[in-house]
C-alpha cells in the first residue's frame, strides 16, 4: 500500500469520533492550520498557522501602534484597492482551509445526515469569515470612491499653487480656512455664516483657531489680487447687509464671475484671499460644510458631548421675535446628537453673534474628541456617504497623508482660540491692521511658535520684510502679508491672547446654576 491511504487513515483515528471532528473544526476556523496538524499534515499546518499569526499580530500593531499608518492606507486610493484585493484573497484561503480541514478530519462511514450537520456547520463557519471580508471591502471601496469624489488632485483653484500644492515641505504652519455654510430658511444661496481659520503648525500640530464674526465690513483684499482693483476700500456689494463677511461667498463670485480666472469654487477662493489678508496670513486651503447636512456627521460619529453653560435656544429668528421652540438646559457633558449639536451651533435668539462664535468652536472640539481614529475606521462608510453629501474642499488628494500625519499630532497638542469679538474690533469699522497684529503675537508668542509663515519669533526677516514675505522661504514673489507690528517689547494696547478652547469651553458651575434658578426662557409653545 501506498503511505497516501496509511497517512489518511492515522488521521481520521486521530480526529476521533464526529463530534471530536467538529471541534477541531471550529477550532480551525478560529485558528487557521490546527486541522491540518491534527491529522498529521505538521508542514503545511506550521505555514498555515504561522501565516494566521503573523497577520494577526499585524492586526494588533495596527490596532495599536500602527493606527497612523492605516489612516494613511485609508486615504490613499492606490492602498485602498490592494487593501481590498488582500482582504478578500485572505479570506477565499481562510474559507479553502476551514473546508478542507473538515474533510480530513470527517470520520469514514459518517452518515448522511451527520454528513449533512456538518456541511451546515461548515458552511455557518464560511459565513463568519466572509461576513466581515465583505464588510471590510465594501468599506474600503466606499471610502475609495470618498476619497476621489470630494479630493482631487486635477481641480481648478485660483488659490492653490498647481505647481507646488503641498505646503508642508516648506511651511511651519498649514491654515485652513473652515466654513459653515448655511442656505437657511428664506436665504438664496449659501451664506458662510461660520468663519474660523486653523493655523496648524507642521511639527507639533499645535493649532490656533481664529473665529471672525459673521457680520465683518469692508473685507480687504491683497494688493496683488485683481480682488483689490475691484474692491479698493474693501468688500462691497451695494447694501450693508450684502456687504457683510457671510455674503461674500456669495455675492463676490455673482458679481464678478470670471475675476479671478478658472475656478471649481469662485466663493471659496474670494474668502480665501480676503480672509487671508484681514488676518495677515496666506490662507492655504478651506473645508466647507453645509450646515444643514452637519447633524448627519455628528450622528455618524455617535453624537457629541459638550458642556453648557446657559439655556441655547432651539430655532427662533430674531429679527421676527420669532420665539424659539425649545432650549437646550445648561449642565455639565450634555450628550447630544445631530439636531441638537446643530441647534448648540447655531441658536443665537436672544443671544449674540460671539455667544455662538463661541459654542461653534466649542462644537469644533468636541468633533476632533469624538473623531478618534478607530471610530473613524469603524463607521466611516456612513461617515463617507455624511461627507460626500456636505463637504466641498480644495485639499489635493496628494497631500491628505500629510494632513493624517497633522490630525495625529493635533490630537496630542493643545487647541487654543483667538476670537474677534465686539470687545476687541468693531465689526462695522475694524482697524485690519490691529487684527493682524493681534494674529502675528498669538503666532509668534511663548505657545505659539514661530510666526505665521515662518520667520523668527521675534518678528525679524533675513531681508528685512514683513510676515508673511515668502523670501524666507527662498521663493522670489512675497505673498500679501500685514506689516510686522512695532510692538517696542510690549503688547500694543488691544492685543487677544488666545485662549485654550477646552478652557473656554469648559463647564461654569455657576452661571449654569444661575441660569437653572432663573428658569427657562419663554417658547413659541408657552
């Protein structure tokens, strides 16, 4: 007799009875090549498991210290289709063992209905491996298809330089200008009425959030833009209320469609260089978000936890005496879903423009809490179908593992806030120069770093020109920049020093419990 029949016929005295042959079954599908060692097959059992446990430790590693690296997979559209092309050979190999372990280890003389269980088992087994496989391509291919609908690398900006879109080679500091966008009930259009800028700095992540109000005038625009010949004494769009800052996405590119050239987003690149130049920084990128779709992300994230610290109204339109319908109760770690982090944003009845600056960056915060990385993996597929929906941005798809690298760090490091409120500028009248002074210090002070585009903290230039001057990055044309403030050693009189926005946003035990004893303000239902 051949060995082929002896070797066959050890095994399955060895697997013992049926019973015995579907445990170790089980266990071969928990644990790749057990089956195979068994039954004596030692060689091809070894490879088996070994494989199994290798990969399960690259797992670990990715779980644990090698997040990073996965998130950049993830936004990668090239790793995204090995990722799936690996997922599902590993699993046809998985499912080819689990199936040909059963049939080595089945008894001779097994009857047909125990035959029968058996395949049932198997085939349960089978499932259990494909289920996840399946899951797990579908997420990538959804966040592939993400990845290439909202970033690209081809798209038009007036802002962005195609030659050499990547700042991080060549900055300290990356700053992206984060719109909330707001049709709104009896609005055309979309109005911005969330203007924050964060100035991220590339080798900490320590990030400086600058809030303007939504009813900013005379937006200026850099000299060199076609924007300042259009604009001489800054934005203007024949009324006051068109002329604010929220009305520039709007009315600038409705004005003059074709005044800065081919554009995928004419609004954007307006706000882009005027904002940009009334903070005294060279905007790199913006991230617009549709307020209206905002809920669905946070509720793809599973909510949100903030701390409140007086009653925020619930819908209500000021200008109508519209009553709100409800409030949201001060307290501490207020968990809140979509609608209501939209409300927490956006109520301002009764309240001010800065109150809601305020709880906006507050919201901000919460998000980056809640958006850890494994959450992210975890749902993104609902979380990419949020995004497509109510995201637009001009970040090239070329440097979003740099910006994967940027968020780890920005996890770690501290978020402090600038807020240019009633008690530091007068909206209708802003002094730029002063704003732009109080951006340069908050840039360059103790926390801060360098200045905002990289020279000495002490404000010095290697050829003597302001912030902002790209020759101290070794690049011929100077970008449009505030003139450095002459400070004499001291802060000039108004100065902002930021703020932490966990302080900020932290819980007032007592202006909460003073509002609670005052009661609930009066609704649309009383």
């Amino acid at each position: 007799m051949s060995g082929s029949p002896s070797v066959d016929l050890g095994a399955r005295r060895r697997a013992g009875s049926f019973r015995a042959a579907l445990g170790w079954t089980v266990l071969n599908a928990l644990l790749p090549g057990t089956a195979f060692l068994v039954v004596g097959r030692r060689v091809l059992g070894g490879v088996v498991l070994g494989g199994f446990l290798l990969l399960a430790a690259g797992g670990a590693w990715v779980a644990t210290g090698g997040q990073r690296s996965a998130v950049r997979a993830s936004v990668d559209t090239s790793s995204l289709l090995w990722i799936v092309a690996g997922v599902g050979v590993g699993a046809l190999l998985w499912c080819a063992v689990v199936v040909a372990g059963y049939l080595l280890l089945l008894p001779r003389g097994t009857s047909r209905g125990r035959r029968l269980l058996g395949g049932g088992v198997v085939f349960l087994l089978v499932a259990a491996v494909l289920a996840p496989a399946v899951g797990a391509g579908r997420v990538a291919l959804t966040q592939r298809d993400l990845i290439a609908e909202v970033f690209t690398d081809d798209g038009r900006s007036a802002t962005v330089d195609e030659d050499d879109p990547n700042p991080f080679g060549s900055q300290e500091r990356v700053n992206v200008l984060l719109l909330g966008g707001d049709g709104g009930e009896g609005r055309e259009g979309v109005r911005t009425d969330t203007v924050i800028v964060a100035s991220i700095d590339t080798d900490d992540g320590a990030t400086t959030l600058f809030s303007l109000p939504r009813n900013l005038e005379d937006l200026p625009f850099p000299e060199s833009s076609p924007l300042a010949d259009l604009y001489p004494d800054g934005f203007d769009a024949g009324s006051e209320s068109e002329s604010l800052l929220n009305a520039v996405y709007r009315n600038g590119p409705a004005m003059y469609p074709d005044a800065l050239g081919p554009t995928d987003n004419a609004g954007a690149d307006f706000l882009k260089l005027g904002v940009g130049e009334a903070l005294g920084i060279e905007i790199d990128y913006y991230v617009l978000v549709n307020l209206e779709g905002f809920s669905r992300l946070v509720d793809a994230l599973g909510g949100i936890t903030v701390d409140v610290n007086y009653w925020v109204p619930i819908g209500g339109e000021p200008s109508l005496g519209t009553l709100p319908d409800d409030y949201i109760a001060p307290g501490p770690n207020r968990f809140m879903d979509g609608a209501t982090a939209l409300a927490f944003a956006r109520g301002r009845f009764g309240l001010t423009d800065y109150d809601r600056m305020d709880r906006q960056r507050c919201t901000l915060d919460a998000i980056v809490d809640a958006a850890d990385p494994m959450t992210l993996l975890r749902k993104y597929q609902q979380l990419a179908r949020t995004t497509k929906d109510i995201v637009s941005t001009d970040i090239p798809r070329s440097v979003l593992g740099d910006f994967v690298d940027l968020a780890f760090l920005v996890k770690d490091a501290g978020i402090r806030s600038v807020v240019f409120d009633d008690s530091v500028i007068d909206p209708a009248y802003p002094d730029y120069d002063k704003i732009r002074g109080a951006v340069y210090l908050a840039l360059s002070g103790p926390d801060g770093g360098s200045d905002p585009d990289g020279s000495d903290p002490d404000g010095s230039e290697p050829d003597g020109g302001a912030p902002g001057d790209d020759a101290a990055d070794g690049t011929d044309e100077p970008t449009p920049a505030a003139p450095t403030p002459s400070t004499g050693g001291e802060e000039p009189e108004g100065s902002v020093a930021p703020s932490d926005v966990r302080d900020a946003c932290a819980y007032d035990r007592e202006a909460a419990e003073l509002a609670l004893q005052e009661g609930e303000p009066p609704t649309r239902g009383d």
